[in-house]
C-alpha cells in the first residue's frame, strides 16, 4: 500500500503489546493517511494480502481494519476496481462549547432527556480514545437534546468511570460540559467529525424522522 502519486509505502506498523485491537491500529493509521493526504480521494488501496504480509497479519484482519473505514464512509469497495478512498467526511477545529451553551445562548430553551445512564465495556473504538483496556469498563450518556419541544440532537458520550458525578437529575439540567467545569475538569482541546449517514430504526424513532 502506497503513499498517493509515489512509490513509497506508508509507513504503518502494529503494537502487539498494545490492548486496542491489531485490526483498529491499522484503520487508526489508515485513517489518518487519509486525513493529512497521503492517501487522496479517488486513491485505490493496493493489494490486501501484500499488506497483511507485509504486517504479519491475517487477512481476514486487514479486510476488518478496511471495513471500518468503509463503514466511515472514508472509503467505498467498487467492484471491478478495488477499494477507493473517498474522504467524505469533514474535519475542523471544535470550539469549547456545548450544544446546551449554543442553544441556550441563541434563547432556544434547551431542554434534555437522560435515555441511558449507565456503565458498559468499550469497545475498540471507545477504548482507543479514552487510552483504556478493550472490554473495561466505562460510562455511558445517552441523552435527547430538544429545542421548543422539537428534537434536534441525540446525544452519546463515553467518559472514564469516576471521571465526574453524572447524576441524572443534573443531566437533564444542564450541559455536560458544565458538570465537567463545576468537577474541576478544565477541557482545553478536541476533535469533531461532521459526516452523514442513515438513521437507525432506533434513532429515527427517538428523533421522530
């Protein structure tokens, strides 16, 4: 697999030692070269088996690592043609506020629903951004953001267990980010993916589409 217009292969490589998965190091790297352009749009990714041969990994593991960058939409399998980066999302520096700030501020009378409050292992993904363990334990907010009565967001955040008192009642008071503040958690830098994708029959019932 090589850099878009050279010859020179991206240099990717796996921790074994690591407790995030083999398949979601290699889509991590991916999609990053996708990001700062060494793998442009319209770019076809080379052979699958050089690739896991290259790594020392399975096939069936390189293929997974690619379907998570499908299932992105950062890049499309065309018959006939290969794998093809697409890069249809768009990335951009995220100012520190929340939605419930932005909405207050606007006189949107915000108001919230807690639909889950709970504990639940990581998954690969949520245990790669928060630096924990596969399968340990984290907490989860799922919570339906409305404006004068309309739904206009749903809401899902995974935090360290501990990280902060998430009392429900608090929840549906206020921002999360304003709870993380009166914890003493200072948030001084993030990261915001704007994408598109279909509804789940779940989410459309919960946001009435």
């Amino acid at each position: 697999m090589t850099a878009h217009g050279t010859d020179r292969p991206l240099p990717l490589s796996v921790d074994r030692t690591s407790p995030v998965p083999l398949y979601f190091q290699l889509a991590q790297q991916l999609e990053a070269a996708v990001e700062q352009g060494r793998l442009a749009p319209g770019a076809l990714l080379g052979n699958e088996i050089d690739l896991a041969a290259r790594l020392g990994l399975s096939r069936p593991t390189v293929r997974q690592a690619i379907q998570t960058l499908v299932d992105k939409g950062l890049m499309v399998r065309r018959r006939g043609v290969g794998t093809q980066v697409v890069h249809s999302q768009v990335r951009r520096p995220l100012e520190l506020s929340s939605l419930y700030d932005d909405l207050e501020a606007a006189g949107q009378r915000p108001a919230t629903e807690v639909l889950r409050n709970t504990t639940e292992p990581a998954t690969a993904e949520v245990a790669a951004a928060l630096g924990v363990a596969e399968g340990s334990e984290v907490h989860l907010v799922e919570r339906l953001r409305s404006a004068h009565g309309e739904p206009v967001a749903l809401l899902r955040n995974h935090l360290p267990p501990g990280l902060v008192p998430l009392r429900t009642e608090e929840l549906e008071a206020t921002g999360l980010y304003r709870l993380m503040r009166a914890g003493g958690i200072t948030l001084h830098s993030a990261r915001q993916s704007v994408g598109a994708r279909a509804a789940t029959v779940g989410e459309a019932g919960v946001l009435d589409e």
